[in-house]
C-alpha cells in the first residue's frame, strides 16, 4: 500500500512534464537562415579590412608558421545573401576569434550576429563555437538572441567557401537553424 501513492504522483508528474514539453514544442518557431561571411583580413583598393589583430601570440601553429597561439582578431564582416560581396546586406557579425589550441589551428569565436536588413533588422543572435578552421563542417552553437531572436536556441553550420592564402581572406558560408519561443 505504502508504495502505490508515490508511483501515482509520479505518474501524474511525468503526465504533467509530456503536456509541457509539448505545449512548448507547439509555440516555438523554427527558422534556417543562410547567408556569406566576407572576412577580409587584408585590405584590397576595393575591400577595407574587416578584421584588426589585437594580440599576437608566441608559438607558431603547424603548417601555418606566421599564425600562433595566442592570436586574437577583433572582426566586423558583413554578411551578405549571396559569394559575392556586392550581393544584399544581410547583416553583420561583430566580435573576436582567438587561436585558442597550441597544437592545431582551432580557433574560439565569441559573436554576436547583427541582422540589419528586412524583419530581422536590429536583432542578433549570439554565437560561442570551436572552429577548426580546416575541418570541411564546423558548428556554431548558439547561445541566445535579442529583439525577434529573443531566448533563441539552435546551431549554425559553417563552411569555407573560398580562402587566399596569401591575404588570409576569407567567404564563409553559415546556415543558422534556430529555434524560437513565441510571445516571449
Ligand atoms: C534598419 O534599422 C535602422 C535603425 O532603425 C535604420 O536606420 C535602417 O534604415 C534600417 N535598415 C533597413 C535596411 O531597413
Ligand atoms: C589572392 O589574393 C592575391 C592578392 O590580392 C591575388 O593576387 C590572387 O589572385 C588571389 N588568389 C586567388 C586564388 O584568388
């Protein structure tokens, strides 16, 4: 007798966490936004630099002897809907990468991801990642948002569309998958 009340509550607990859990799938929204990074690292007569170094590190990474430990570049790329960078402004992503592994090239980016076009304008999504820059996929957690992306969860996958090695510039290719509670 003494052991039925207990699995009772507990069954009309578990009762009650499936009803939430689906009340709350229900008014969430899902949205994938997919836009290019132009990371200009050095500046062309017809692209300014995009990316200012702030520190500069001591051991020289493999197979990359003028990157090191240590190097951290504040960024403001624009981001556009298409490769080319003449293509619609979709927004901007402002923030720091940091080459944060002494033995590979891994860097840690901490961004927020400003939308300045359409709907979206004024909002931001906040990124904290591990990028292994010469992985083919990398993810991007996302951390939270503002303005219509308030409370947003989700993940972005980034891919390098193309890369100069002798300017170090690069187009980056993000596709966001975010989830979003409504009325929040
Ligand atoms: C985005 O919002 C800013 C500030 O409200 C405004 O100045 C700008 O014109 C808007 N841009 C677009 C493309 O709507
Ligand atoms: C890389 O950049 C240099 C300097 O702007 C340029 O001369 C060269 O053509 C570029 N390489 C590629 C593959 O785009």
């Amino acid at each position: 007798m003494a052991n039925t009340k207990p699995s009772t509550v507990l069954l009309k607990l578990a009762l009650i966490a499936m009803a939430l859990a689906s009340a709350s799938a229900a008014s969430a929204s899902t949205t994938h936004l997919r836009f290019y990074m132009h990371d200009t690292v050095t500046a062309s007569a017809e692209n300014p630099a995009t990316v200012v170094q702030v520190t500069r590190g001591t051991t020289p990474l493999p197979g990359a002897p003028t990157t090191r430990f240590g190097d951290m570049y504040v960024i403001d790329d624009p981001l556009t809907e298409r490769p080319s960078a003449s293509s619609p402004a979709v927004g901007r992503a402002q923030g720091f990468y940091l080459f944060s592994a002494q033995h590979e090239l891994a860097v840690m980016h901490c961004l927020n991801i400003v939308f300045t076009a359409g709907e979206n304008n004024g909002s931001y999504i906040v990124v904290q990642a591990r990028d292994a820059i010469l992985d083919k996929v990398r993810e991007l957690p996302v951390v939270g948002g503002a303005g219509r992306f308030r409370g947003a969860t989700g993940y972005g996958l980034l891919r390098t569309h193309s890369f100069n090695s002798s300017t170090n510039n690069a187009v980056l290719l993000i596709d966001m998958h975010l989830s979003v509670e409504l009325g929040t």
